[in-house]
C-alpha cells in the first residue's frame, strides 16, 4: 500500500481568502452582476463557480458598464488603472492582497527617493504589471539572473531591488546576489517581500520532497506560486513533480514503482480539490495519509474597507478571516 506525505501548510493564504470572500460577499450584499478585473485569484476552479454565482470577469475595465461596480483582484493593479476606474464611475472594491500593496508602498517611497528600482518578477504577470505601473519610469523587470547583465541604470550606487510576492525564494536570492555583484551599494527591501504563503508553501515542498518519489501540487497553470512549487520538488529530491488543476489529471504512469507521493496545492487552491486528489489517489493504492507539516500561517486580513462599511450599514456580519479549512 502507498503513502501521501500532505503538505501543511498548503492551499489557501489570507490574500487569496480575502480576495474569494471579497466576491461572494460582494455578490450576496449587492447582487448580481459585480464585474472583476482579470481573473480574482489564479485558479480555474475558483474563478469558474464565481463566475457561475454572478460574477463577471473582464479583461480591462473599458468592458465595465460606467457606473458599475468592479472589484481588483488579489494582485493588484496600477494608478492608471485607478484613474480608468474613476473616469468611468466605477464602484471599486480593492481586493488587492495587503502584501502587494506593502509592495506598491516601498515603489514610491525608493521612486521619490530618487531610486532606480529593478523588480525581481516575471514580465506579463498581473501582480508585475500592477507594481511596475507604481512608478514605471523608475523600474527594471528582470526574471532571473541571466537578466541582470542587461540592466542600465542612471545612477549605479543608487539602486534597490524588490520582488514579486510568489516567486521561488530561492531563485531570487540568486538574482539578488548577481545584482549585488553588479551594483554593489544595492539597496534590500525594508521588509521580505516574497510573501510568507509562498515560503510556507515552499519550505514543506522541501521536506516532501526528500522523502517523496514524485510531488503533486494541485494549481492552475497561470499560478506563479504553483508552478514554482513543481520546481521547488525537483530541485529538493523528487525524481518527478507534476501540476494538476484536478484530481481527474493524475495519471496512473506516474504512480508506477512509487511508494510515496507528496502532495500539496498553490496559495489559490481550494481545500476541496486536494481532498479530491486525495480520494484519486487512494483508488491507486495511496490510502495512507501523513501531514508534514513546516510552518504554520497566522495572517489574516480584514475584507476591503469600502465593504465592510456596505455590509455594516445593511447590517449584515462582517465575517472574521480566514474560516475557511
């Protein structure tokens, strides 16, 4: 019989939790349609029953009615988005995850400070976009060492770095240490900035790997935080790592000679999915379950202050996060 080593802590963080709530709460209080910008959370079976609730997903708010009522997702978004917002007399709800917007913070103060700032993320991403628009005159977005060579900048004892929030700890610390190199008054963050979910998440990744033949992390492909959790496992000690969206992609090749699987699921995954996989699993023969557990998440965040103020004045509960398993 086979083992599921599970991860702990897995699935969910505050800011994806917040950002879910946000919508539901949103869709219970005012009704449905609420329109969201992109995709709340990066998760294809999460934004699918939202959407199946009422919400609306769109690309860029020119496809909002004026007037209308738009939540930000969970990663954030520039000024000049803002600025579309109110030209268009959006109702806006932030569902920008706290840690971003600790991240947005540090943009202006090094910009105002006369700060070229290179942003350790990948170039497309939502949450980079949202960032980089805080002070894009300023900013330099590199994805991995190999692009450190090619950063020019006005001033080379003036520089700091920040990152992106779900990026593999380990590879930005490389691309720090090559920046250092490179400009050697280089200027750190005041705070991490690689979100404690993330390193949570990747730290149990670790130890499941060393004990694991092979690693499954449910995640949807857009997921930063879930995909740098396959590379985690194969950097660690699995001799194979696979991203799922479900349970019914697991296929049985990859269970052939295994004795032990290690399981986990991206910062944006619902607890259902990994009790699916689990149940998957267990039809293989992976019936016994141990939880490793590597960190513990404590963080909550309160739901966005304009609905707080909605669902009080309607004399609805303001529900304490997170709640969910």
């Amino acid at each position: 019989m086979g083992r599921v080593l599970l991860a702990a802590p897995r699935g969910y963080c505050a800011g994806v939790d917040r950002a879910v709530e946000t919508v539901e709460r949103a869709l219970s209080l005012y009704g449905p349609p609420i329109y969201v910008r992109r995709e709340i959370v990066h998760n294809k079976h999460v934004v699918g029953r939202l959407a199946a609730l009422g919400a609306v997903f769109v690309a860029e708010l020119d496809q909002v009615p004026p007037g209308a009522r738009v939540v930000f997702s969970a990663h954030g978004v520039s000024p000049a988005v803002r600025a579309q917002a109110e030209a268009r007399s959006l109702r806006v709800i932030d569902a920008t995850c706290p840690l971003v917007t600790k991240v947005h913070r540090e943009v202006g103060k090094l910009a105002g400070r006369g700060y070229s700032i290179v942003l350790i993320g990948h170039q497309g991403h939502e949450e980079v976009e949202g960032t980089a628009g805080e002070a894009p005159e300023a900013i330099r977005v590199v994805d991995s060492p190999a692009d450190v060579d090619a950063v020019a900048v006005p001033d080379p004892a003036k520089v700091a770095w920040l990152s992106q929030t779900t990026l593999s700890v380990d590879e930005t610390l490389a691309t720090v240490a090559r920046l250092r190199r490179r400009f050697a008054q280089l200027t750190d963050p005041p705070s991490d900035d690689i979100c404690y979910a993330t390193q949570n998440r990747q730290g149990a990744v670790k130890q499941l790997a060393r004990r694991s033949d092979l690693v499954i992390v449910v995640g949807s492909a857009n997921s930063s935080n879930s995909v740098r959790l396959v590379e985690v496992a194969l950097q660690h000690g699995a001799r194979a790592a696979y991203r799922v969206d479900s349970a019914a992609e697991i296929e049985a090749d990859w269970l052939a000679g295994a004795d032990t699987v290690g399981l986990t699921s991206g910062a944006s995954v619902p607890e259902e999915l990994v009790e699916q996989a689990l149940a998957e699993l267990a039809k293989f023969g992976f019936d016994q379950r141990e939880e490793v557990a590597a960190a513990s998440d404590a963080l909550a965040f309160a739901l966005p202050r304009e609905l707080r103020q909605d669902l009080a004045a309607a004399g609805r509960p303001i529900p304490r996060l997170p709640h969910r398993p």
